[in-house]
C-alpha cells in the first residue's frame, strides 16, 4: 500500500497557515529507501509552519518519518517559501 506523501503533509500543512491557496508540496526525489519532498509556503505563513523553536516542523517530520517507516523508508522534509 503505497502512501502519497504530498497529500499527506499538504493536508497537515494546510491548516496552519493564512494562505491556503499558496501551499505547494512537492516530491523532490524518490529512492528506494529515502524520499525527499519540499514545501513551499506564503513568506508570511513560514513561521507558522515551522513554529516557535522549529516545534512544528518537527511534529511534521515526525508524522511523515512514522508513516515512510511502515513501508521500510526514510523521510527528509525542506521547508521553503517562495
């Protein structure tokens, strides 16, 4: 069962931010053990996304790295705005 990562941080993601509208969440790279996907947020909602002392981003990471390791994968999350 694969898991679609790009729709699962961007429903998260979503939520916390101003702008909906701008979220963009992209799969970057694709290997056989490590996926890498990059958000791209409003420059105003990049606080909000990433949280005070990076509380949020982690959280983030944590759900993506817990779902990617069911299927015997590793995670990397970039957060951007552009």
């Amino acid at each position: 069962m694969a898991i679609n990562y790009e729709k699962l941080i961007h429903n998260l993601v979503t939520p916390l931010v101003i702008n909906p509208d701008d979220v963009e969440v992209k799969k970057i790279a694709e290997d056989e053990k490590l996926i890498t996907v990059q958000i791209l947020v409003h420059p105003d909602d990049l606080g909000r996304v990433i949280g005070k002392n990076g509380r949020i981003a982690n959280a983030l990471r944590t759900i993506a790295y817990a779902s990617a390791s069911r299927e015997h994968k590793k995670i990397t999350i970039d957060i951007d705005s552009f």
